[in-house]
C-alpha cells in the first residue's frame, strides 16, 4: 500500500498541472497494476474539502460527490471508511465543515458518548455539545 498527500490527490482530481497530474495518475495506476491499494488518510480528505471550497470554489455538492466517487473507488483505502461515510452525509446535510463532520464520526466510532465544540454550527447537531 500506498498513500496520497493532499497535493497528490488534488492533481489527480483536477488535473491543473499537467506534469504533477501525469505523474500521480501513473502512480494510481501502479498501485492497480499491482492489485494494491493507496491509502487516502482523514487530513487529506479534509484538506482536499477545504482546498475545493475556499480555493477553488468548488460547490459543495460537487465535492460531496467528488468525496463520495473516492469513498466508492476500490483502488483506495480508509482508516476508517465507514466513519467517512457517516461525515459525508452530515456534510451534505449540516452547515460546518466536513472536517467537523469527520471528527464527530469517528469520536462517536471510538466510543465517545459526545464531542464538545464551541462551533455554533454543530449546537443541533446529534453527537455534538456545546460546553455549558
């Protein structure tokens, strides 16, 4: 196995730097070649989240299907995909960050009855507290 930092997995996602997208789309397709896998890791889903949104200006229910199609993809690996799934939806859903999403779910995953935050876009949020 393999894995992708953030730079690597947006320059096979957009293509906008011909010689770097070359250059990862080979390396997907080695790992394939070798029926292996390329590990995607939590802060790069949300790095790429955050570079599409704010950079890039992709809408949002594109990256969530940009998310989703790479959540689906066999050729990549999860610490903990089911986690991902679950942020996927309360992003698609909810008003704060994918980022937020994936802390809550996979706290919740880990056995944590909830997971305080001071973010006002998670006060309704299930799984999510607000300190008193």
């Amino acid at each position: 196995m393999i894995a992708f930092d953030t730079n690597v997995l947006l320059r096979l996602l957009l293509d906008d730097d011909a010689t770097q997208a070359r250059k990862a789309h080979a390396l997907l397709e080695q790992t394939q070649s070798r029926s292996d896998k390329v590990l995607l890791p939590d802060i790069v889903l949300c790095e790429v989240e955050w570079v599409l949104s704010s950079v890039y200006k992709v809408p949002k229910v594109q990256i969530i299907e940009t998310l989703r199609h790479l959540l689906e993809a066999d050729e990549f690996a999860f610490f903990n995909r089911g986690a991902v799934a679950e942020a996927l939806i309360a992003y698609g859903d909810g008003s704060a960050d994918f980022s937020d999403y994936l802390i809550g779910a996979t706290a919740a995953r880990a056995g944590a009855a909830t997971t305080y935050t001071f973010d006002r876009a998670l006060r309704h949020t299930a799984g999510f507290s607000l300190p008193a």
